[in-house]
C-alpha cells in the first residue's frame, strides 16, 4: 500500500461506516469522491455516458445496501472497483453492441482539453484499441489507477498469475503499436528524483 | 525501430517499471532500476513509453458524466419503495428479445393446442371402412331380420313380450339391431326365443369380432 492510501483508506471506511448506518450524506460524499474515477475507468469499457452512469449508480447502489458486510479485507476503493467492474461487465452483456461506440463527438470532449492532452488521448487510444476488455481494464487499474497486482486480481476475481500474463501481453502490444514517443519526455533521470 | 532486449537484467527492468512508476518499489529497487535504464537504451525508451502510458491513462475521462445529476438518481433511487436489485431499464438486444418472443409465441400455440385436444371428444369422429360398425354399448344386444310378411303389429307385440327395444336399423338387408330395454330385462333365452318366433328369419348376438 501506498503511503498516500492509507489515509485516503482511513477516511473511505469512516463513510462506509456512516453509510451502513443509513447517512446519506457520508453516500454522497463517497459518490462524489469516487464519480471521476469510475468515469474514467468505465469509459475503456463503453463510451456511453448513459451506461457509464448507469453502473456507477448501480454500483454505489449496491455499496449502499452492502456497507455493513464490508469486512475490511481490502481497501475501500478495491472493494468499490470490484462492484463496478462487475456491473460494468453486466452492463455490457444487457446493452450489448448499443454499449460499443469507436469514437466520441466532437460535442461531447472536454471543451478545455489542450493540445498537448488530446495528442496524448489520441495516443492512448490508437494503444488500447488493440488490446482486449480484459487487458485494457488491467492496464488501467495499474497505470490509470495505480493499483497493485493483488488488488487488480481481487477487483477480476482472478488469480494474480493471470493479472500478470494480461498486463505482460498488453504491455507488449503497446510495445509494437504505439508510435515513437514525442522529443521533451519526462526523462528517466526527472522521475527517479520523485521515487523515495 | 524498436529496440531490443539483450542483456540479463532487462526482464527485470522491465517487470519493475510499472512498480516504480506507481512509487511502490524500494529506493534499492528505484536505483537499480536507474542504473539498469542508464546502459540499457531498450529499457530507457520503453520506460519513457511507461512513463507516457500512465501520463495518458491519468487524465481524466474524455465522456463526461454529470456528477450531481446521477447523485440526485440515485438518491431518488433510495427512495423507491420497490428498490431491489438494480434493474435496466432497456432489455438485452435485439436477438435476446427475438428469441423471447419466439419462446412465448411457441408456448402459446401449443397450450392452444393442448387445451383443443383436451376439450375434443376422445372418441375419434371418423370410421374407416374396414372398421366393424360400432357396437352398440348395452350387453345382450341382438341383430334379427324379421320375415317380410310379418305385421307390425306382431313385431311390436314381440318385442314387448321379450322387453327389446329397436335400437337401430334397418340396414340394408333388412337387419335391425334390438338392445333390451333396460339392464334388469335381460334374460337369458332371448336369443331363443327370438329364433323360435313366427315371422323371424335370423337371430344373432352382436360381437365384437367380425
């Protein structure tokens, strides 16, 4: 666990808490805490607003009539990854292809996304499109969401072994498809100065 | 060109990167892994690829959901008396539908058909011609031909001293079916005494057999 986790851990079970005693406020909170996230995660699976709202309601739905089981075996925000990648898969089976879309309009990108973001969003894209549901979903719980292999096998309910062969062949396939990287890249050296 | 893998320690380096990027490696690790990247050019450019990858995947998502407006849903959500299990509003696709409604359309023909059958007499509305004329159901029922002289009125009076009633003919050769009048007047003469009589040119019991 990270350093930074342990409080942020801390104050989501003090909410789960509240909330297995029926506070609405302790729900919308956590709601509010966890929305941009789960958006992000949802969106490499549909790229339907409607359905990603859909499973984040059903989702916290669930977290709601369940806070009182919550046994503290994992962090919080495995636990609530876990709910929504659950209901993001039942999502997909009910709506089948209607989830699907390849590209968002023009109307519906962030209207202050910067240059430099849409080059990378362009990037990514052109990245993850060649990966599969299961890969992509890895990917981001480890580099989007800064996820250990335990919690990403906890959140698939899946072995660690597989998290490893999913993350190793979608690294790979990244490897052979994303183009050269653009001049004025954090450096290696830049980065090492951040790890403790 | 991508570059390629050739020293010993580049399958570590590159099992450690996604760790050290995330700030979950020891410093030990950390510094290894910078003196690897530092004579490895294969691992420096795929580690400035990590690098990049978790700079994209951390922006945030391009589909924009509003916040407020799913709480306040969910919220009202809480609220319904009937709130179970989440529930979609929109059924799975197309060909899901397709099939349901093929099933439902199935089982309705065939209740309509079992409930047809049901209600239809058991016994078949048809005879094919091979099949011997339905016998008559009451026991002791008797085929006579009564002679051409014979009157009405002594036919009536026969088969009043005997209790048989006719009970069908006659056929084409004159033959009428004669079944007693009720269970209790069945004797066991009849046949007998039918044959004995004036004015009866043949008397048989009915059979099932041919």
């Amino acid at each position: 666990m990270n350093d930074a986790d342990v409080p942020a851990d801390a104050t989501d079970r003090v909410l789960l808490q509240r909330m297995s005693t029926g506070d609405r406020t302790a729900l919308a909170t956590l709601y509010r805490s966890y929305h941009g996230r789960l958006c992000r995660f949802l969106s490499r699976l549909t790229r339907r607003p409607d359905i990603i709202e859909e499973v984040i309601n059903d989702c916290f739905w669930i977290a709601w009539q369940k806070a009182g089981d919550f046994r503290g075996d994992s962090r919080v925000s495995t636990w609530i990854m876990g709910i929504a990648y659950r209901c993001g898969l039942k999502a997909l089976r009910q709506h089948g292809e209607e989830a699907v879309e390849d590209s968002i309009p023009e109307d519906r990108t962030p209207a202050d996304d910067p240059d430099e973001d849409r080059e990378l969003r362009d990037w990514l894209s052109k990245g993850l499109e060649r990966l599969s549901t299961d890969q992509r979903i890895v990917v981001e719980l480890v580099y989007g969401e800064g996820h250990t292999l335990d919690d990403v096998a906890t959140i698939m309910q899946c072995p660690v072994g597989t998290v490893k062969a999913r993350l190793f062949h979608a690294r790979v396939k990244l490897r052979n498809v994303l183009p050269a990287l653009a001049e004025g890249s954090i450096t290696v050296k830049e980065r090492n100065d951040q790890v403790p | 060109m991508l570059a390629t893998y050739f020293g010993q320690d580049c399958p570590r380096a590159w099992e450690m990167m996604p760790w050290v990027l995330q700030n979950r490696a020891t410093k030990k690790q950390a510094d290894w892994l910078a003196s690897h990247l530092a004579q490895c050019e294969a691992c420096r450019t795929e580690f400035a690829q990590q690098q990049r990858l978790q700079q994209a995947m951390s922006l945030p998502s391009e589909v924009e959901v509003d916040a407020e407006a799913g709480l306040q849903r969910l919220l009202g959500r809480l609220d319904t008396p009937a709130a179970e299990e989440p529930k979609r509003t929109r059924a799975g696709g197309w060909l899901t539908r397709a099939l349901v409604a093929a099933i439902l359309i199935q089982a309705i023909g065939i209740g309509a058909l079992g409930l047809k059958m049901w209600s239809t007499d058991q016994t078949a509305s048809y005879r094919t011609l091979s099949q011997e004329e339905p016998a008559p159901a009451t026991s002791g029922t008797l085929r006579v031909v009564p002679d051409a002289s014979m009157t009405l009125g002594d036919w009536n009076a026969l088969l009043h001293s005997l209790q048989l009633q006719v009970v069908g003919g006659p056929n084409d050769v004159g033959a009428y079916t004669l079944a007693p009048v009720s269970a209790k007047s069945i004797k066991p003469n009849t046949l007998q005494q039918l044959r004995a009589a004036r004015g009866i040119r043949l008397a048989e019991p009915v059979t099932g057999a041919p």
